[in-house]
C-alpha cells in the first residue's frame, strides 16, 4: 500500500519538477532578471542599505537625547562630583543639537553619499544586465553553430565513405583517403569544443541571471526591442554623458568635498545644544552640611554654547579638500573625454557591422541558391555526391560567418543602449 501511495505522489509531482528544471527566456527577460538576481547587485544594495543607514546616524545628531542614570555614592567630607555631576540618587539627561554648521554639512554629505550609492546600483544593474546579454547572445549563437556542426561532420563522413570505396576500387590514392579521415577528426574537434563551450555559456547565463544549476534554458530567437536609429550620434553622446554611473558618481563626490569645505568654512561658529538635567539627592552626601540649605528636587534646564577658537587642522583639511575638487574635476574631464570616443567608434563600427552583415547574409543566400541547385543537379544524376557534399559545406560556412557577424551587430547594440542608459526599461 505504501508502494502505491508513493508512486502516486512521485507522478503526481513530476509535472512540477519538470516545469522548475525548465525556463523560457527572451533577451529583455535576461536583461531585467539579471538587474534583479545577479549577486553583483545584490552586494551593491547592501552597500546602498548600509550609505542610507550612515545618513541617518549623522541627521540624529539633531534629535534628542535622553539619558536616566544614578550617581550613588558614599560621601566623607565634602560631596565630591562623580563624572563631573554631584553624587544622586537618580539623575534624567537631555540634550539636542540646535546649530551646528560642522555637523549639519557632515549630514548632508552623507545623504549625497547614499545617492552615489543608489547610482553604484544602477551601474552595477547596467553591467549585470549587458554581461547576461552577451552569454544570451554568444550561447544562443553556439546552438545555432551547433547544428551546422553536426551537419558538416555528416557532410564529411559521407565524403570519407565515397572516398574510401574509390580507393578499394583504386580510382584514387590512399593519401585522399587520409586527407579526408583527417577532415573529419577536425570536424569532430570543433563539434566537442561546441559542446564544450554550450556547458560553460550555460552555467554562465545561470549565474548572471540568479537561476540554479541545472536548470534547462530555452532561448527565444529575438533581437533587442527598439531601434537606434532615430537616435543621432549627438542625441547618444549627450545621453552617454548624461547617464554614465561615473560621470554621475564623480560629480557627487566633487559636491561632497564642496560640502565638507562649506562646513569647514564655519568652524568659528557656536555650537548650541538644548540642555536639561534632574538630580535628586541623598542626605547621606553632606549637602545640609556645607550647604546652607539642602533640596531633594534639582532641575537645570539651559542652553549650552561652545565657539571654537582655535582648531590647527582646519587649514590642511581645506587644502586636502581643495586638491580632492581638482581631481575630482580633472577625471571628470577624462571620463567625458573617453565616453565620446567609445561611443563614436562604437557607432562607426556599428555602421561596419551593419554592412558586413549585409554582405554576408547575401553571400549566405546565393552560398544556400547554389546548393539548391547543386542538389536539384543531383537529384538529376549529373553532379557527384562528394562535389554536393562540398557545396553543403560552403553554404554551411557562409552561414556560420554570417551568424557571427550578426552576434558582433547585436553586442555593439548592446554597448551603445548600456552607454546610453537604455538598456533596462
């Protein structure tokens, strides 16, 4: 009976293992899970938990603050303070920062350094998703080679088998014979290395798009959506510059030592705090002794100003934070610099790769017309198996280069849409 109970509930589940041991993917499906799952981005979010959880600690220097404690002590003689209070039974704090320019730049500071973290998020999601559509585009053209490796091989072995019956019927040498054999242990090697290289872009793919091992993939045949076309190569340089994590992250950092400096520019300025205290106190500490009259109930409540007048390190910080602006400014400079010329020599060669796809998707073509001629020739008994066989394999290599080609299209397209920061909707 138990038998049965677990057969039923083993192929009552084997429809669900076999939907989780399988996924559909389409290429802006792997670019926006792999802003979401790589690990990359992950650790990126904890930095920016951790920027925002910095913020907050500096802006809560503003709040206020209390404190219970006691003071007990025993006294002999005259009631000496404890930690700078009078010895108490019990004892309430309070204190809150009303101005402090230092501390109240320090904050903001921060709050530009949580934004530089945000945007290291954004970049990470913008290289988390170009890196799973590359092992999108580069595993999808290795199982599109894959079958014209398989068909080629078998081009080839049917060559080698002509072949060697030609040489038993002595029409040709033992030497052709070897060429061919030699043929196809190459062909065999591309094909493992194939198969090869389809292991390792798969378990690749997994891990930029956060899917466990051993999951099947299924890839859809779709380009990119959209279309670069309406963009002028203006429009992208100023979207380049406009949207580049480090350009962006180096102009937060210029402002952050601009901020620093303000607030340094002010060290000669009050810090005023909101003070209140309550102390109560024991007769066994001497106060109705050498006081003249003595209270149980004390309170305080004030205002506490501090006016630096002398702080040495002020100057070397402004002239650290001064050289810090220049340097932020100058690889400002050579970050805009160097997105222009990727981007313009990206766009030219996406004009090259445009053309030489166009040739060789035509030379695919008449590669594929010429076969179906040579077949229909066959078929009629007037073309030779082995000449056939060696047109398929032309049109096979035709359609091989023009399939990488294609790839090389497709990755600078993604380059350009990730420099752009149009990669991610």
């Amino acid at each position: 009976m138990n038998r049965i109970v677990c057969f039923i509930l083993l192929f009552v589940g084997l429809p669900r293992l076999g939907l989780a041991e399988s996924m559909n993917l389409t290429l802006e499906g792997t670019l926006q899970r792999a802003s979401e799952q790589n690990q990359h981005v992950l650790l990126a979010r904890t930095g920016s938990q951790s920027a925002a959880a910095r913020k907050a600690l500096d802006k809560a220097a503003f709040g206020p603050q209390f404190s219970v404690g006691t003071g007990v002590a025993a006294t002999y003689g005259f009631p000496l303070s404890i930690e700078g209070s009078a010895p108490s039974l019990f004892n309430v704090n309070y204190i809150q920062t009303l101005y402090d320019r230092k501390q109240r730049k320090q904050a903001a500071a921060s709050g530009l350094r949580e934004e530089g973290a945000q945007i290291e998020v954004q970049s990470q999601q913008q290289n988390a998703a170009l890196e799973a559509g590359r092992f999108y585009l580069e595993l999808r053209n290795q199982r599109q080679r894959h079958q014209h490796y398989q068909t080629q091989l078998e081009s080839l072995e049917k060559t080698r088998e002509i072949i060697a019956v030609r040489v038993e019927a002595g029409v040709v040498q033992s030497r052709e014979l070897t060429k061919a054999r030699l043929e196809v242990a190459k062909a065999k090697v591309t094909l493992t290395t194939n198969e090869k290289n389809l292991r390792l872009l798969e378990e690749q793919l997994r891990q930029a798009i956060g899917v466990a091992p051993g999951v099947s993939l299924t890839l859809e045949n779709e380009d990119l959506g959209g279309s670069l076309s309406e963009w002028s190569e203006e429009t992208l340089l100023v979207a380049a510059l406009d949207k580049d994590p480090t350009l962006m992250q180096l102009r937060l950092q210029g402002q952050s030592f601009e901020v620093a400096e303000e607030g340094l520019n002010g060290w000669f300025r009050p810090v005023v705090n909101l003070v209140g205290r309550y102390d109560l106190f024991s007769g066994f500490n001497n106060y109705d002794t050498y006081f003249n009259k003595f209270q149980r109930n004390n309170a305080l409540f004030g205002m506490s100003i501090q006016v630096p007048l002398l702080l040495p390190g002020v100057n070397p910080e402004k002239r650290r934070l001064r050289a810090a602006q220049d340097e932020a400014r100058l690889k400002i400079k050579l970050r805009s610099d160097q997105i222009r010329m990727e981007t313009q020599s990206e766009l030219a060669n996406l004009e090259v790769l445009k053309a030489r796809a166009e040739v060789a998707g035509l030379e695919a073509q008449l590669a594929r017309e010429n076969l179906q001629v040579a077949q229909a020739n066959y078929d009629e008994g007037t073309l030779p198996l082995a000449k056939l066989e060696e047109v398929r394999r032309e049109e096979s290599m035709r359609w091989l280069q023009y399939l990488d080609i294609k790839l090389e299209e497709e990755k600078n397209r993604l380059n350009l849409r990730k420099q752009a920061g149009l990669l991610l909707k």
